[in-house]
C-alpha cells in the first residue's frame, strides 16, 4: 500500500525550481561563496576562479529564484543569499522525508 505524501502540487513546483536551480555546479559554488557572507561579484570572480560575464548571468538566475539578494556599496553590488528561502527550502524538504519516513 503506497502512501500519499503531504505535498501540494504547488509547493512541489516551488521546491523543484529551487532544487534546479541549485543543480548547476556554478549557482551551486556561488551560493557555497555566498553562505561565508555578503560578497562583491568581483570578490565571486577571484575565490571561484571563474570571468565576470559567468558570474553575473549566474547570480541574476539566482536573484529571479529568490536565492540571492543585491544592494549597492557605492559603485559596487553587493550579493548575499537569502537566508530565509534556504532556511526554508530545507525545512520542507526536511519534514516532507520525515514524514514519508514515520508513515
């Protein structure tokens, strides 16, 4: 007997777009970056090794998810992740396995 897991259609979708766009090894390493504190995007392009033009596409797919926020230093952006999508990302991922888990 298969049982049904707690999980609206919509709240799969919204974990599924969180989780894709986690799935590139890029977005990845730059939320990783992200997580050590606020950064500038050359900051990004210096610890990850990778050009400008990669940087910024990535971080703008990361804003538009909701992953990552901007304000601006003077001339420069400052990109840090939103802590409080992450946190709760994994909160439901966490509580759906547990309940599928407990049965």
């Amino acid at each position: 007997m298969s049982k049904k897991i707690g999980i609206s259609a919509e709240a799969a979708r919204d974990l599924s777009r969180k989780f894709r766009l986690l799935s590139d090894q890029t977005r990845l390493r730059i939320v990783m970056q992200l997580a050590q504190g606020p950064q500038s995007v050359t900051a990004l392009c210096q610890a990850l090794a990778l050009p400008q033009h990669t940087v910024s596409h990535h971080l703008g797919i990361l804003r538009m998810g909701g992953l990552a926020e901007s304000r601006r230093d003077g001339k420069q952006v400052i990109y840090s992740i939103n802590r409080r999508v992450l946190e709760t990302l994994g909160r439901r991922l966490l509580t759906q396995f547990v309940n599928a888990y407990n049965g």
